[in-house]
C-alpha cells in the first residue's frame, strides 16, 4: 500500500516567506518551526525583552 498524503495547504514559497517575516521583526529570541510527517505544521516566535539594571536601579 502507497502512503495517502493530503492535500499540502500552504506552498513551500508561503512556508518560507512567513519565516522571513518572523524572523525580520524579531530582534531578541527565537522561531522554532515544528515538522510532521515532513511537513511544516507550525511555527512558533518568541521574543525577549530585556532591560538594562541601571534602567530599573533607584
């Protein structure tokens, strides 16, 4: 029996230009792309934020 693969919803091209996307309004953190079956299914952005001491120090 051959493997049934469904239909692909987004276009490698779209896939790709999301990542872009994350990454270029990204500054501090990380884009983790999650794969099942071969396929990107997910991807996931976060972003740090961080604060100098002598900013909060009083």
């Amino acid at each position: 029996m051959g493997t049934h693969r469904p239909e692909i919803a987004n276009s490698i091209e779209d896939v790709l230009a999301e990542i872009k996307r994350q990454l270029a309004h990204i500054r501090y953190g990380s884009v983790e792309i999650q794969i099942h079956n071969g396929q990107v299914v997910q991807l996931e952005s976060r972003e740090k934020k961080r604060w100098d001491k002598g900013v909060n120090a009083r």
